[in-house]
C-alpha cells in the first residue's frame, strides 16, 4: 500500500472540495457579518448552529462508520450502502419530527426558519459520499459535487442577502443548495455503485455497533462547543451571539480544514489497523510531528494580526470580534489533535469511551459557560471551550497511547517545544516595533527555529 499516494490523491479531490465549499461560505459569512448587522447576523448564526446540531444529531456517527467499513465490505457494498441509505433517511426523519416542538420552545421567533431547516434536514446532512468516491476510486467527484454545491449556494445566498430578502427566504436557498447537491451526488454514484434497499439487520446492527457511541460522542461533543451560543442568546441576547460567532465562524473555517486533511486517512488507517498495527503507530507520530510544526506556529502569530484581520472583513463595529480569534486559534489547534485522534480510534475500533467523555465535558462547558457569561460574556465562553478541549484532546491521546503504544518520541517532541517557545519569544518579545516588522521577524523565525533545532519534517512527509 501507497500510503502517501492514496492519501495525496484522495486529500487533494476532497481538500480541493472543501476548499471551494470553505470559500462559498466565506463569501456568505462576510457579506451576512456586513449586510444583516450584528442582531441580524447572530440569529442567522443561531439558525444555522441548531439546524448544525440537528444534522449531527441525525447523523449519529454514520458517516463516520461508512467511511471506515466501505473500505472492508468488499462485495457486499451494494447492501451495505442501501442500509446505510435505509439507516440514514430513517434517523433524519426522527430527529426532524421531535425538532420541531424544541425549535418553538426555543426561539418561536426563528420559528418559520427553523422549521424550512429541519423540513430539508437530510439534504442538509447528505455530504456522506466522499468517502463512497474515495472507496471506489472516483475521489475526483468529491470535488465536482463540492463545486455544484459552491456555486448554487453562493448565488442564492449573495442574491437574498444584497436584495433583503427574509431570513426564511435566505434558509430556504441554503436548503435548495443542499438539494441540487444531494442529486447530483446521487447520480455520480449510480455510475459506479447502485444500492441495494434490501434491509437486513445484521447490517444495521454492525453500523449501530460502532455509529452509536460514536454519534453520542459527537453530539456530546457538539454541545461541549457550540451550547455557548445557545446560552449566550438566553443570557446576553442576540448581540452577542453575533460577535461571539464573527469570530467561531473562523474557527468552523479550521474544522473543516481539519477534516478535510483527516477524512481522506480514515479507510486507510483502517486497513493499518488490520494488517500493520505497529506501522500505524509510526505513521501517526510522524504525522503529528507535521501537524504541530504547523499549526502551533499560526496560533502564535494570530494576534499579530486578528485587529487588522477584523477591520478589513467586518468593520469597526465587530471590534470585539479580535481578542476572540485569539482563543479561537488555540481552540483550533485543539480541534486538529482532536480530530486527528479520532480517525486512528475509529480505525482501531476504540470509540466507547468517548460516550462518558463527550458527557463529562458537556456538562463542564455549560457549568462553565453558566458562571462565566454573566461576567465575561462572550470571552467567557472562549475560555469556557479552550478548557474543556484541552481535557477532550488529552484523554483521547492517553487512548491513542493505550492502544497502539507511544506515539511521541522525547527526543524529537522537546525540540519541537524549544522551536515553538523561541518562535513566541519572537512574537511577544518584538511588541515595540510595528507590525509589518512583527510579522516579518515571525515568518522568518518560523522556518528558522525548525531548522535550528532540526525538526524531522522530512521524514514525516516521507511516512
């Protein structure tokens, strides 16, 4: 097996995807942030974090199991794909029914929006064909989907945003997009792969065996992240959902970076797990090793640059916005450990303890959020999530370890943390000279710290 050509091939047609449907929604987020105002732009971010969690709930760690089991069925995908279909429209159907009543409960004011959302839930949760093109050797129609799906979105949404139209109007095109999307992923597939809707429950049961504690996790996890914005709107009003989202929406920009680089491993861990358990531990430290020489460095530099960042794409008045990308950026660097961590536990079938996990840190991010808000209140938040991310990416590392054994080498981890510290010491130790020659001695320390201490990217890229 060709690990770094598969993984190239399939995290090039995925990453090239993601990257149109990331700029769709980078267009649609600035020119939402500017054109609706800032109450106007934290109920549109409070729509769509509901219909979000309503996706999630409905997925239920599926999408997931597909993508590691596609890899593994051999003959039987044509039934195991209808029953993943069967599965799928089932669970979404569900969710959307007992949605209903919570969305009027919540926010009756939202009411008609959330309601068009939830009636287009499963359109809305249907991007589980990548991995059905990536199995079956088409990973190239992720990105042909990806760029329908861009195209339709941006459009519609530019056009109801520029002439005013409602905001039920504006969640109805995001939901149309969704469709035009989902029917024309369907048709690529049928190429190459057509279902078989024969239920059978062996089927069923095998997906629910890992999908369960995998998609109770997710939601979970889900709340550890994203109840601040539910909380925040009950204790501080759609104001600060607005600033507190201009500056997450960055952060979702990172998770979806972050899948778009971890997805692509996930059936070719999978066949690691199998046949070179101790070759998937070497592999994933070495990819560690990458990541961090990479994302650490960003999250130092960003608050060179978040005030500038914020005046340019929002205006003056998303100033607060600034001192939250700060956190954000290490919120970010989180997500990626946690993200990365989750692949080589689903490869190797360890996905259980999350349940607990995922509870125990929902329940803190809200005793978190509830004590901070009032005094912080969207900072608050931030910090709220950074903690509890931190607790999240830990344990899941100690199973990582506890799994396939130690992944980090001492003598290369050390070096990475002296390049890291003498890259912040650039940072904040040039506080007195103005920005351009910041950034300039940033960029420049960056490379230089990893050469001075001899970080072995190299043989990562080469793994």
């Amino acid at each position: 097996m060709n690990l770094k050509k598969d993984y190239i091939t399939n995290a090039s047609a995925q990453g090239l995807g993601r990257i149109c449907t990331m700029g769709a929604n980078f267009i649609v987020f600035i020119l939402a942030a500017r054109l609706l105002g800032i109450e106007l732009f934290g109920q549109y971010s409070y729509i769509t974090v509901f219909l979000g969690l309503a996706i999630l709930v409905a997925e239920f760690g599926t999408t997931s199991v597909l993508a590691a089991d596609l890899a593994q069925v051999g003959k039987d995908a044509s039934a195991y794909w209808g029953n993943f279909l069967i599965l799928r429209l089932t669970l979404t159907l569900i969710v959307a029914i007992a949605s209903v009543p919570v969305a009027w409960l919540v926010r009756p004011d939202l009411f008609p929006s959330l309601l068009v959302g939830l009636l287009g839930l499963f359109f809305l949760g249907s991007r589980f064909f990548d991995p059905l093109f990536q199995v079956f050797g088409h990973p190239w129609y992720s990105l042909w989907g990806s760029v329908v799906y861009s195209l339709v979105f941006a459009i519609f949404s530019i056009w109801a945003l520029i002439w005013k139209r409602s905001m039920t109007e504006l969640i109805g095109l995001y939901v149309l997009a969704n469709v035009i999307y989902t029917l024309f992923a369907i048709w690529l597939s049928l190429s190459f792969l057509r279902p078989a809707f024969r239920l059978q429950w062996k089927i069923q049961k095998s997906i629910l065996s890992i999908a369960v504690p995998v998609g109770i996790s997710s939601i979970l996890t889900l709340i550890h992240t994203r109840a601040d914005t539910f909380m925040l709107a009950f204790m501080k009003g759609d104001y600060a959902v607005g600033i507190y989202n201009g500056a997450y929406r960055f952060l979702d920009m990172a998770v979806i970076a972050a899948v778009m680089l971890s997805n692509p491993m996930v059936p070719i861990f999978s066949k690691l797990a199998l046949f070179d358990k101790d070759g998937l531990r070497r592999r994933y430290g070495r990819i560690l090793v990458l990541l961090t020489s990479l994302i650490i460095p960003i999250a130092l530099m960003v608050p060179l640059i978040s005030s500038l960042f914020v005046d340019i794409l929002f205006g003056p008045e998303y100033r607060e916005v600034a001192p939250l990308l700060d956190i954000m950026a290490w919120i970010g660097v989180l997500t990626f450990y946690s993200l990365f961590n989750f692949v080589v536990l689903l490869a190797v079938k360890v996905v259980r303890f999350q349940v607990w996990l995922g509870g125990v840190t929902a329940v803190m991010n809200v005793v978190l959020n509830y004590f901070l808000i009032p005094n912080f209140s969207f900072y608050g938040s931030a910090w709220a999530t950074l903690l509890v991310e931190c607790i999240f990416v830990l344990v899941s590392f100690l199973y990582i370890i506890k799994s396939i054994g130690n992944i980090f080498v001492f003598s290369i981890w050390w070096r990475i943390g002296a390049a890291c510290l003498m890259i912040f010491t650039v940072v904040y130790g040039s506080a007195t000279l103005d920005l351009p020659w910041r950034l300039a001695l940033a960029i420049a320390a960056w490379p230089g710290a990893l050469m001075l201490f001899k970080i072995p990217l190299k043989q990562s890229l080469s793994g």
